[in-house]
C-alpha cells in the first residue's frame, strides 16, 4: 500500500511516516500543496493523507481540485483545525475523513486501515453469494445457469444485502431504498417482498436461506456457506501465510522515542524562548506585528509536534497559545500577558514529566507484542478471522495443519493461538480425554504439549460443540477460552480482548438517547459483548436525570426526536462545566451539511449516519473511551 503524506511540518511528517512504515506501508512525503497536487494527479496511490495549512496550494483547494477531475484515491485530512466548520468544509470539499491534531496514533491507523479497505472493496459490476450472481449493469439475476426472474422491488432488496454485507438493515431501511416518495406502504411490506424473494431463488434451486431475519432489529445478508470457493488454489494450499514480515515494532516506536527526545532538547525550547520574547514584549507595550505572526505559526506548529508524540495535554495547551495571540489586542494586553506566562509554565514542564508510553504501549501490545497464529484447516474461515485480527493489530500467521503450527511455533512462539476445532473434529463428544481416537488425539496432545512447553501462549479453542467434561479438562491446563461457533466479529474482538487482557478494568458505560427502540435494541446488541454497560433511553424529557444517575463516559444522541431534539441536549450538556468533557456521538439519518455543522458546533466530538455499519460504529465507540478512561486514569493518578 502506497501513501502520500501532504504535511509541511517536518517533524509530524517524519514522526507518521515511521510509524506508517512500521505498518508496512510505503510513504512518500511532500511538504508543499503545489507539488502534492502535481504528483496526486500523475502518480498512482491508496491512500492521501493532507495537512489544511500548507503552502503555494492548501488542502482545502488540493482536496477539491481532485475530486473535480475525478480521482477517487481516499482522503484523508489531518490538520490542526479544530472548529467544526472547518471539518464541514474540509468533508464538503471531498475529504474522506477528517483527523484534529492531537491524535490518537491508534485511533489514527485504525482510521487508515478502515479507508484503504473500504477503497479496496469498491463494489463490481457482478455481485455474488453461493452460485447467486447480480449483474447491476445488465439488471440480470442468475443462479447457475438459471434466470431468476425479479420484481423491481425485489431487485433492489437483493442488491442491497448483496452491497451492504455488514449491515443490519431495519424494515424502514430498507423501504427507504425501494420504493419512491409517492409510496407509502407499511413495513410489512418488506416481510412480503422478502418472503416472495426467498421463494423465487428457493424455485431456481437455491438451496441456502442468504437472508437472516434478526428479530426486533431487521435483516442482514449471511456469511456464505463454507464449502463455496471463489479462488480454486485455496482447495490445495498447506502452508503458514506470514502477513507481516517487516522489522520489530519495538525498533520502530524506539526511533519515535529517540525523535522525541531529540525535539525536548532542541526544538521545544527555542519555541518557548519565542513564546517568551512575545511574552516580555507584551509587557513593556511592544509587540510588533511580525513577532507576533512568527508566534502564531510556531504554535500552530506545536501544535501538531506535540500531539504526533502523543503529548495531548501540551498539545492542548499549544492550541490556546495559538488561539491567544490570534484574539490579542491593545486593550486586552496584560490579560493575554497573565494566560500566556501560565502556558509557557505548563509547557515547560514536558520535560519533568518524562517520555509519554500511552501511544507507544498502545501500538506496541496491539503491532508488536502479541504475535497470532491461527490454526484451521478451512482456508476461507481462517482468511476471514485474519482479517479480524490484522485490523484489531495483531501480527497473525495462518496454519492449515497442526504440522504447520508446529514449524511456525518453532521459529515463532506467538503469545496467542486461535485453533478451530472443524466440526468437532479433535474433540469428539465424549467425556474422558483417555477415550478420543488416534485422529482426536492429535489436536489434545498439540493443546497439551502447547501449554507445557509455552504456558504463557493463551489459547483460544473455536468450535460447535465442547462437552463440559473436556471443558474441564482444558481448565485443568489452563489459559484456554472457548468460543462458541458461529460467532460474530464482535465476539471475536471480545474473545481476543479478554484473552490478552487489553480490556480496561473500569466497565466503561454509554448511554444511548433515541426514541426508536429498535435502534435502541441494536446499540445494546452491537456494543454489550464488548464489554460495555449499555444505558438507553426512549423518553428525552427524562435524559437530564439519567445522564446525572447513571454518569455515562459516553453519550450517544439522536437527532431528531420529540420534545427536545439532539442538539438541543448536547448543547444543554456543554453549559454544564461538569459534563465538558463528556464525548458526544450523532448516530441520524440525516446528511444535510448544515445539519451535521449544527451538531459539531453544539459540541459533538463525532457524527455518524445511519444506516448503522456495525464495525465502524464499535471501533469509533471503542476508540472515544479509550481516550476517556486513559484520561480518568491519569487523574485518578495524579
């Protein structure tokens, strides 16, 4: 994967591009908006990471050019700018998404991991699901060699689900997409045409119900059946899949510690001896216009110096210098004077404090630590709880045999293994772990063997059916979980969470405020198996004293409701000093522009449309706790 990284900030670039690297991306740095432009438009690339302020051409107008001439290369803005309106500008221009300095680096590489698979998965002409093929230029249904016959409406409903994979999709979803805005039918409408649709690939020979009905939420498109290869060579392939080959993560985020270092001792002080030149000539009543412009710039700078290193407060505190000398008149002098020699105090203090772990102890448990194999002699699953891992940011190797384990094992000792059980296979179902065939044998005595010659390696064993007596067996060793099949994504995650205990201990709780209770019904379902205490509300008038009982560490709106509608809430919950910091996450169907600048600019931290893509709504929920309780948990220290 291939990344051009717009950024004239020597040091944020610098700083990215080794972590970027250290996620075996390719990167190429630019630090001005008019050779940026040129080669974005020659050159081919997966990914555009653009800074808002830069020089000759800046990202706002860069961004709009490209989306102008068509290039469809993801976006992503990563800028200083904070105001909401600038987010608004910067995603109307045609970004993909917009990133505020500090950032979390994990939030960060989450985010870009998400936009190149989203570009790498642009929909083909011809959807498929078994031997079910849609072609949406020719409008044709097929199975096998049979026509399938449709309706426009059960057309539509079928290239939906075929489009839309991850998504649980509500009855009003779904009316929304199919019928016009004369229509107005009710949601058992879509109960008949789903029942109809069923029925006619039932008559062309299809076997498999595709669609599962989710009772109280709606539908989704199932996984296909195991048996169903796209790619022939997966039928013979019997070998360890390595899917990171690149140097130690610790050597990476080492360089980034050595930089840092590097930037306290040289670059941080000559910036606060500015900052203290500004300070005395604010004193003695003799600012002048240029020492001041050199100010301004050199804290939007810090800005971003500071929060690449994961230096959130000081970035914070650099961003209000910034601000400072931004609003500062003759009037306002000593006033500005006071605040700006309490900054640089603060400032000054980044040295005291030693080197911040948060970001690397991070990145470092989820890239480097903790090594994966994954054990499973059918291709297709392993590939998809691959992907899983990688994008939970783990170092994962796939073994379609317990021989090539083994190998692996020797090389490599991985700190977790996730071994399926196909079909009960290796665990038959019998009480006594003396009483297993040779065949069944096989798989106990690797489990065995593994615990005694690793016991620190965690196991978790994925398989239909486990008798409680082998349970028991397996807990006498210890360090195994077990995960029920089939499971979901999120119990992967959670699985993979509690195993290498990377949950926080605090129980982290989010309240969920929407008059639709089956969106509230979904929150629940999506967000409890990780862990987290869902609250939820129906009724606005009692949000007040909810919030104040319950004390979420996240809160969740919807737009439009009765009696007080989202924004008027968030509002409410600012101009409480005690509920600032509160994170505030939009979840509404609405796309107006305006609509999304209002619920920035009343203090929302995120705003995501509905129909809900259950991933993208747990790893932003995930992510905005994260934060939450390090930040709690470094009070609580202090």
């Amino acid at each position: 994967m291939k990344i051009l990284l717009i950024e004239d900030n020597k040091l944020t670039a610098t700083v990215l591009k080794t972590a970027l690297m250290g996620q075996k991306y390719a990167v190429e740095i630019v630090a001005d908006g008019e050779i940026g432009l040129q080669l974005a438009e020659t050159e081919k690339y997966d990914l555009i990471l653009l800074d808002v302020e830069l020089p000759k051409v800046n990202g706002i107008t860069l961004c709009r050019q490209l989306r102008q001439q068509g290039h469809k290369t993801p976006i992503l803005m990563l800028t200083a700018k904070d105001k909401s309106q600038d987010r608004v500008i910067g995603l109307e221009a045609g970004a993909d998404d917009y990133v505020v300095k500090p950032y979390d680096m994990p939030e960060l590489i989450a985010r870009i991991r998400s936009l190149l698979r989203r570009a790498k998965s642009h929909l083909p002409t011809v959807l498929s699901w078994e031997n079910l093929q849609l072609n949406s230029e020719t409008k044709e249904v097929r199975y096998g060699d049979k026509i399938v016959r449709l309706t426009r409406k059960q057309y539509k409903i079928l290239q939906l689900f075929l489009e839309n994979p991850q998504h649980m999709l509500s009855r009003s979803q779904i009316l929304d997409k199919i019928c016009s805005a004369e229509e107005f039918p009710g949601e058992e409408a879509v109960t008949n045409q789903i029942k109809d649709l069923r029925q006619k690939l039932k008559s062309a020979g299809m076997t498999a119900d595709m669609i599962e009905t989710v009772y109280g939420l709606g539908y989704r498109l199932k996984p296909e059946p195991k048996h169903v290869l796209h790619n022939e060579s997966q039928k013979t392939v019997e070998s360890v899949v390595r899917t990171d080959e690149n140097k130690s993560q610790a050597n990476v985020w080492a360089v980034i510690a050595a930089m840092r270092k590097e930037f306290e001792q040289e670059e941080l002080p000559e910036q606060l001896m500015l900052f203290q030149k500004v300070l005395i000539a604010l004193l003695s009543d003799s600012l002048d216009v240029e020492l001041k412009l050199q100010a301004q710039a050199s804290a939007h700078e810090l800005v971003g110096s500071l929060g690449s290193f994961g230096l959130t407060d000081a970035s914070q505190r650099a961003r209000v210098v910034e601000k400072l000398l931004e609003t500062e008149t003759q009037k306002s002098q000593a006033d500005t004077a006071q605040k700006l020699s309490e900054l640089i105090e603060a400032l000054k203090q980044i040295k005291l404090e030693g080197p911040t772990e948060t970001t690397l102890t991070t990145i470092s448990k989820l890239s480097s630590l903790f090594k994966t194999i994954i054990i499973s002699e059918n291709l297709t699953q392993a590939k998809q709880i691959e992907m899983e891992a990688v994008a939970f940011g783990l170092q994962v190797e796939v073994a379609t045999s317990l021989a090539a384990a083994r190998e692996a094992m020797a090389q490599n000792v991985p700190e977790l293994v996730l071994i399926d059980l196909q079909d009960s296979r290796l665990l038959q179902e019998v009480g006594d772990l003396s009483q297993l065939t040779d065949e069944t044998q096989q798989g106990v005595t690797f489990l065995t063997e593994l615990k005694i010659k690793h016991p620190q390696t965690q196991v978790v064993v994925m398989s239909a059916s486990v008798q409680l007596k082998q349970r028991v067996e397996f807990a006498r060793l210890g360090g195994f979980t077990f995960l029920q099949k089939p499971f979901s994504k999120e119990q992967l995650h959670l699985a993979i969470n509690r195993t290498l205990k990377l949950t926080p201990d605090k129980k982290a709780k989010v309240m969920a405020v929407d008059d639709d209770t089956y969106v509230l019904a979904s929150l629940r379902h999506l967000l409890s198996p990780q862990g987290i205490e869902v609250i939820t509300l129906s009724n606005p008038q009692k949000f007040w004293e909810v919030l104040e009982v319950t004390t979420p560490d996240l809160l969740i709106l919807d737009l439009i409701m009765p009696g007080f509608n989202g924004i008027e809430l968030c509002q409410t919950v600012r101009n409480d000093l005690r509920w600032v910091g509160l994170p505030i996450l939009f979840l509404s169907a609405n796309r107006d522009a305006q609509t999304v600048q209002q619920a920035f600019s009343a203090g929302a931290d995120d705003f995501l449309h509905k129909p809900i893509l259950e991933s993208e709504l747990i790893n932003r929920v995930l992510n905005r706790l994260k934060r939450t309780v390090t930040n709690d948990t470094l009070t609580n220290d202090k």
